[in-house]
C-alpha cells in the first residue's frame, strides 16, 4: 500500500517515529513522540544520526520495524505492510544547499514548486510565503545574483507553497557564513512564531539551537541522547547536550521595565528579574534569554558593591565535573527556574558548596535572543 492512510488510531496531535535502520558501521534506533507545533531541532555531532533521520522520516530511506506518523496520517507502519513514498508524503524538505534552477527567476522557482501539489489555495500559500520571509523584491532576480541567505529564504518559501504539513530543514544555515547566518535566523523565528505546522531542524551549532528550539532531540551514536522541552534539557548537567564555552540554559520572560537613561530594560522570568542591554523590546513582550554558564558566578551572600547588576538568590540542585578537571558546573533553582554556574573546584571548597547549599548566583551578560 502506498497512498497516505487516514483514520489512524493516532492521536490528531501526536508526531511518531520509530526507526531501525543499518547499514555495515552505523545504526539508527529511535522511538519518538514529538509536539505538532513549532520547532524539534535534531542536535548532535557530524555522523550522530541527524540527517538519516530525517531522510527516514522523508522516505528517501526505508528503515526496518518503522513507524512514521502525523495524528492520522501514517506513511510508514511496517506491522500493517504500510510504505508511502517521498512524493505522496505530505512535507516539504529544504537542504544544506539551496538547490534552485538557474536558468529561471525567483518567481518561476517558486511556482515550479506549485506544480507538485494538488491543493487548492496553493498561489494564495505562496504569496503568503513570500511575505513572510520577506522576498518579494527578489522575483524578478537570478538565482546567480542572490546571497546564500537569499536562496535559502527562497528555497523555504518554495517548500512552503506546497502547504505541507510538516517542514524538514536539514542544517539550512551550513553552508552560510556568520554574516548570513545571521541574516536569516530571524525569518527562522517568524516562521517557528507565525506558523502551526512541526518543523524538524537538524542542526549542529548550539547558537541555532539556543536561538530556534521549542523541542529538542539530542543524538549520539545513532540513539536518543536526551529528548524534552528545550529549556529543560539545555539546563540538565549529568549528561550535558552542549559542553564547553557554550553550556548555559534558556530563560523565557516578558519585559516589564525600560530604563531610558540606561537604556536597559528589566525581564521579568519564573526566577526573578534580570537587567539587559535594550535593543528596542516593546513592554509586555516575551523574549527568550540565554545566559551562558560562564556568565554565572556564586556567592554565599549578597554583594551590593558590584558592577554586576543581577543577584538572584537559588540553590544548589546538583553538581558535575566540567570538561577540565579544574572545573565544576552548578546547577541552581532560583524559583521556577534553573541557572547553570562554572566555577573552579577550588572555589567549591573554599565556599564550602554543596547540593542544597544557599547561594547568590551573580549574572554578568544576558543575551536576548528574540
């Protein structure tokens, strides 16, 4: 049976997958059940599994014992002898490489990709499209005078005038340099913001991740790491997903204060309030925040004379050696909330610290990452 079998005993709101797949030196063995909405980022390092994966999830492999599934359209279920191939699966798939055809203008790429869906509304879905990636004044370019940012904008908005109903981007932001990496990473985030369809994002860059996950599904080896909420597995340090200089969590608040001769502005999180560097943030609106491990030191009191502006109080949670043998990360509840420290070992016995010892977390820069 190849066609999309609707009726499933899914549940309308449930992503599942679960894949087997070998080959001589590599195994892939998952069992997922991922949110429908926003953004999964598939995390790991080059030849974890990441983009397997997806081209399992795509049909452009065939694992054995697979079960692909969205709410009750079921393009893999082996036990009932169930294969949909890639072209009746209702996604669109954007590459490393935006592969866009040369001798036509933006506008024609686009509504090349039209040709391939049968659903209504599909010139309506592009103009949509184009607006919320913001590429209307490219129309009427070449492909050969556009920036990588550009053509990854453009080769987005193609897959998404299919109207599909799930979004895979296989590590989009690649083959851009930092420049234009950051150019498109806030299109990114409209789309996560704007639209209600589950987007799987394989990634390897902890900026991307930290910037764009909602979920989050650690790979290693071929095998789930971790798998969670973004926020709670970032602030996990038994089995950290990032280590390093760019260990920290994600913090989400609303902004309640601007201070116009400062110009700071005052985020309220589950944990307290922290001062950061206003860069225009509306009052009211809710921001992410991501502080960096190396960015917290402890105290056991409050200090008042200091450059540092944020104190919260908290307490220690847990405690785990860090990549050098000098060095320890602190995990510390400050309300609702989870901090990661790096300090020194020797900075621990100094102070006496230990799980469930009263501290001062000190918080030296914050970044607002939307």
């Amino acid at each position: 049976m190849t066609a999309v079998l609707k009726g499933s005993m899914m549940a309308p709101d449930t992503f599942r997958l679960r894949l087997q797949w070998q080959r001589a030196d590599f195994q892939l063995q998952v069992d997922l059940a991922l949110p429908v909405a926003g953004i999964t980022v598939l995390f790991g390092a080059s030849g974890s599994g990441k983009t397997t994966l997806l081209r399992c999830v795509a049909g452009l492999e065939r694992p054995a014992n697979g079960l692909v599934s969205l709410g009750s359209d079921v393009w893999q279920d082996d036990t009932r002898g169930i294969f949909t191939p890639t072209w009746q699966r209702d996604l669109g798939y954007v590459f490393q490489e935006a592969s866009l055809f040369e001798h036509l203008d933006v506008q024609h790429n686009l509504r090349f990709g039209l040709k391939r869906s049968n659903k209504p509304g599909g010139a309506q879905a592009l103009a949509r499209a184009i607006n919320l990636l913001g590429i209307g004044h490219l129309l009427h370019r070449q492909p050969v005078s556009l920036s990588g940012g550009e053509r990854q904008r453009v080769a987005i908005a193609r897959a998404l005038a299919t109207q599909p109903r799930l979004l895979l981007l296989d590590e989009p932001l690649a083959a851009l340099d930092w420049a234009r990496r950051q150019e498109i990473l806030p299109w990114l985030e409209k789309m996560r913001d704007e639209l209600r369809i589950p987007m799987l994002y394989v990634t390897h860059a902890a900026d991307e991740l930290a910037r764009l996950a909602d979920h989050l599904v650690v790979l290693e080896q071929g095998a789930v790491k971790a798998e969670g909420a973004a926020q709670e597995v970032l602030a996990r340090i038994q089995y950290p997903v990032i280590v390093g200089e760019d260990a920290g969590v994600l913090l989400r608040g609303r902004v309640v204060q601007r201070d116009a001769q400062w110009h700071l502005a005052q985020i309220e999180f589950p944990g307290g309030v922290l001062w950061v560097r206003d860069n225009g943030i509306a009052l009211g609106q809710q921001v992410r925040l991501r502080v960096l491990a190396r960015d917290v030191s402890l105290t056991v009191n409050e200090i008042h004379d200091t450059s540092i502006q944020n104190h919260l109080p908290g307490q220690i949670e847990a405690l785990a050696a860090d990549v050098h043998p000098s060095q320890a990360l602190v995990q510390i509840r400050s309300g609702e909330s989870i901090l990661l420290a790096r300090v020194t070992q020797r900075a621990l016995s100094a102070l006496n610290l230990s799980v469930g010892s009263p501290v001062w977390a000190q918080v030296k820069s914050v970044a607002v990452i939307e």
